[in-house]
C-alpha cells in the first residue's frame, strides 16, 4: 500500500498543476454593461419566453375563428342490412359559411336498395341547399364576433407580453444598480476595515503606554466589529444579488460576471403636459382599457340586435333519379325544390332584454373605469417627474456631501497621528464617512432608476408595435 501511496500523490499533484491554469481561465467573467444586460434579459430569460407561448396560442385562436368561414368537405358513407332490403349510400358534401350568417352546401348522392327478390334499386341525386338568418342573427356584427374576440385576445396577450419585458427591464436595472453599489461598497468596507483595524493597534499601543483610555479602545475596537459584520453582510448580499441577477438574464446561477457601471443617466424631465401628452399616447394598459370599451360596446349592440324576431330564409334545389342501375340513375331527370321561412324563440324576450341591460351596464361600467384610468395616468405621471426631479438633486448633494465627509476623515486622521485630536474625533468622522458613502450610492442608483421609471410610466422604454397603442382604440 505504501508503493501505491507514493505513486499516486505525485501523479496527483502533476494534475493539479496541469489543470489548475485551465480550470482558471474556463471561469473567465462574463463583462456585461447596462444595455447589454437589457438585451440578454429580453432575449433569454425563463420566464418572458414562457410567457410568450400565450401570443402563439392567441394566434391559433384566430385560425380557429376562421375555419368556421372556410370550405368544409364532409365525406358520407352508411350502410344497413335490414328482413325487407339492404341499403348502401355514400356521398360527399361541400359546405361554407358567410359573414352575413348564410350557408350553402352542395352535395351529392348514390344509393343503392337491394331488394329480397335479388333485384336493385339505384338512386342519384345533386342537392343545393342554402339558409340565410334574418333580423337577430343577420349580418357580420354576429356571425364575426368570435373572430373579433380572438383578435382582441391576441392584442391582450401581445400587451401583456410587452408589459412583462417592461418589468423585466426594470428588474434589471435595478439588480444591476445594486450589485453596481455593493461591488463599491464592500471595496469601501475592505478599506474602512483595513483603517479601523490600524486604528485599533493604535489605539491599544496608545492605552498601553496610557497616552489613551480604555474607553477610547473599546470605541475602536466596536467600530472594527461593525465594520467586519457589514463587509460579510454585503458580501452575502452580493452573493444572492448576483444569483438573482443571472436568473434575469438566463443565465446559468454560478456565471461569473463582471459588470460596467454606467453613466449618470442625461434625461431631459419633460414639462408635465408632454409626459401626460405621450402617456396617453403609448400607455398599453390603457390601450387595453379602450378596446375592452371597444368589445363592450361591440357587445351591446349584438344584445340589442338579439331583441328581434330569429327567423331563417331555408331553400333548397335537388336533381335525381332513381332506375334499376346505377348508370340510368345519373341522368338525374327529376328535380324538386323548396323554399320558405323558419323560426323558433322566446315571443317576448325576456333573457335577451335583460342581457341587453347586463351589457349596457358593462358598457357605463368601463366607460367610467376609463376616467378613472386617465385620473390615476396623471397622477402617476406627475409623481415620477417629481421622483425624477427629486433623486436628481439628492445624488447632487450626496456628492457634495460625500466629498466633505472624505475631506473631514482625512483631515481628522492625520490630526490623530500627530496627536491633535483623540480617536473620537476619527471614529466619528469615520462613521460620517461610510454613511456619506451609503447614501451616495443609493442616491446615484435611485437616480439611475427613476429615469427608467420615468420612461415606462409614459409607456416609451420599449418600442412597441403601433397597432398596441391607444392611438387606434380612442372611443
């Protein structure tokens, strides 16, 4: 055992030294900026390409709507055996229906009838039959509806599909922003910790030689604590940050990135009769309350229509003959025809009349969803230029801020060592310091989100197709 030991560990250690190099460079991170990451998140995330199975099954939704309008060819065949004959019939039908509710078949038949006696009776025959509903189920406002409604849903789902991607872009700016800050902050805290832990063996050298107190030592060793607890802290936040933000893009979860942070945003606040001007004009969820309108109002008027009589103009045309075979049969030297009216309701209506009200009422009902849809636009529009307005001057200040705080800790560092000042006055600048540096980085990714914010509320983060916007849908 000993011989397979020693032969073992140097092979072992040779293929350390031979993969270590390349396991290295198979981790290289992925360096993303704030656009890039958008467009990987848009095109690869789990979650969005889901969603959009729901456009493809609007689609068949539609194809399914307009079967009802194309040719259909039903194929017949039936056959009995009967004490008194045998019968055996085949024959095939070619059928449409119309927007206007007409539907015309054409069809043709053979029969055959054997009779006991061993003798055959043949029949053929070419039928046109046609029917055309009047006055409640007349006309294209009834017999389109289903094709409509699909339409309508594959704009819904289209609508929402494109809200998702809004939201996802959102999520990514700000789990980029936030990583962004963290990556900054624990290099802060590394560094504040690095200080802190000097100060410390300062301090202590100090109360040693009883040029300081134990007080002032214990201020400093607390300071090193919290220091080391938010740098694992932000750390484990980093950790689960990244995590998230790999999930956003598609991404496997242990991709190592490396991540651009991107400029101050330069957006130009519109003045809030613009922003309120271009919501209302690319806003979908908006677009999709005037087209439920749209169907309420569509649905009213197809409740109202159904008040009237249900009757159907039914005629037919039919040429045969019937001989001993089946070739006399074909001459078709007969013919017949019928024409006349039928109908069959409710004479006074009563489940119509009340479904007209439901539908009146849905009608009011979105109309006044409508108003206050533009209400709450405004309000929410009003609100993001001032978030924007507001973030934008605070990340001013907490940069000006921030440079005094790194003046004030630099200044009372130096005063320390030459032993102008006692360590509270380092510890306290020191504390001024990190949270000037917290607040600037929130400050800056506040800011960086609110323009975003500021683009979706008036419905232009993304370019979305026309026919999704409200411009054709304004009641």
């Amino acid at each position: 055992m000993k011989w397979i030991s020693s032969f073992i560990f140097p092979v072992f250690v040779l293929w350390i030294t031979a993969c270590g190099p390349r396991a290295a460079c198979a981790v290289e991170p992925l360096a993303l900026e704030l656009p890039s990451a958008m467009e990987q998140a848009i095109q690869h995330n789990l979650r969005l390409a889901q969603s959009a199975l729901a456009i493809s099954q609007a689609r068949l939704g539609i194809d399914d709507a307009r079967a009802a309008f194309t040719f259909q060819i039903t194929p017949e065949a039936t056959g009995s055996l009967g004490s008194e004959n045998n019968r055996w019939q085949t024959g095939l039908d070619v059928s449409r229906k119309f927007s206007s509710g007409a539907k015309v078949s054409v069809g043709g038949r053979v029969r055959e009838t054997q009779q006991t006696d061993g003798e055959s009776l043949w029949r053929s025959s070419i039928r046109i039959d046609a029917s055309q509903p009047l006055f409640s189920q007349f006309g294209p406002l009834i017999h389109l509806e289903p094709l409509r409604q699909a339409d309508d849903q594959l704009m819904r789902e289209q609508r929402t599909w494109e809200m998702q991607k809004a939201d996802l872009l959102l999520d990514v700016v700000k789990t980029f922003e936030d990583l962004i800050s963290l990556e900054q902050q624990i290099k802060s805290d590394e560094a504040f910790f690095r200080r802190t832990d000097a100060l410390c063996r300062l301090t202590r050298a100090r109360e040693a030689q009883g040029r300081s107190t134990r007080v002032d030592t214990l201020r400093v060793e607390l300071q090193r604590g919290q220091a080391e607890g938010r740098l694992e802290n932000n750390r484990e936040r980093l950790f689960t940050r990244r995590r998230d933000l790999a999930e956003l893009l598609g991404l496997p979860q242990d991709t190592p990135l490396q991540l651009i942070p991107p400029p101050l945003p330069d957006i130009e606040t519109p003045t809030p009769e613009e922003a309120l001007q271009t919501a209302f004009a690319n806003r979908l969820d908006y677009a999709q309350l005037l087209q439920d309108y749209r169907a309420r109002r569509r649905a009213a008027r197809i409740s109202k229509r159904r008040i009237l009589p249900d009757v159907s103009l039914i005629a037919s045309a039919e040429r045969y003959d019937e001989q001993d075979s089946f070739s006399e049969s074909t001459r078709l030297a007969e013919e017949s025809w019928t024409i006349g009216l039928s109908g069959d309701s409710d004479l006074f209506k009563r489940r119509e009349r009340i479904a007209l009200r439901q539908a009146e009422l849905d009608e009011e009902s979105l109309r006044q969803l409508i108003d206050i849809k533009s209400i709450t636009i405004t309000r929410e529009i009003l609100q993001a230029l001032s978030t924007c307005r507001r973030t934008r001057s605070e990340a001013a200040i907490q940069k000006r801020n921030y440079q005094l705080a790194t003046d004030r800790v630099t200044l009372a560092r130096r005063l320390y060592e030459t032993g102008r000042v006692d360590n509270f006055s380092v510890t306290d600048a020191e504390d001024a310091f990190i949270k000037a540096e917290i607040q600037l980085l929130e400050a800056r990714s506040a800011f960086v989100l609110s323009g975003y914010q500021l683009l979706n509320t008036m419905g232009t983060l993304l370019e979305v197709p026309g026919n999704l916007k409200p411009n054709g849908y304004v009641p």
